[in-house]
C-alpha cells in the first residue's frame, strides 16, 4: 500500500503509484525518497509543507 500526501497550500496530492512526470519522478517512487529539492509541482511549496492523508 501506497501513502499519498497533500500540499496543505493548494491541495495538490502527491501518489506515489503516479509519481511526478512533470519533475521527473518515476512512478513508484515514495514521498520520503523525494530529493529535499522537491517542490509541489502546483503552487511551488516545499516538501515541508505536505501532510501524509
């Protein structure tokens, strides 16, 4: 089982079954395996901004 987590900023949820095309992430890939660098591909928030739903 995957866990999702959402920008408490604009909503956006970040699936891990997805990943994030846009930045290069591959699907598979876990929120805490994200580079530090990773930003909401949404609204630009950091990584520190995402709460696991």
């Amino acid at each position: 089982m995957h866990e999702c987590w959402q920008c408490r900023e604009c909503g956006y949820v970040y699936d891990p079954a997805e990943g994030d095309t846009d930045n290069r992430i591959p699907a598979g890939t876990s929120f805490v395996q994200l580079p530090g660098t990773w930003c909401c591909p949404v609204c630009s928030e950091p990584k520190s901004s995402f709460d696991p739903m």
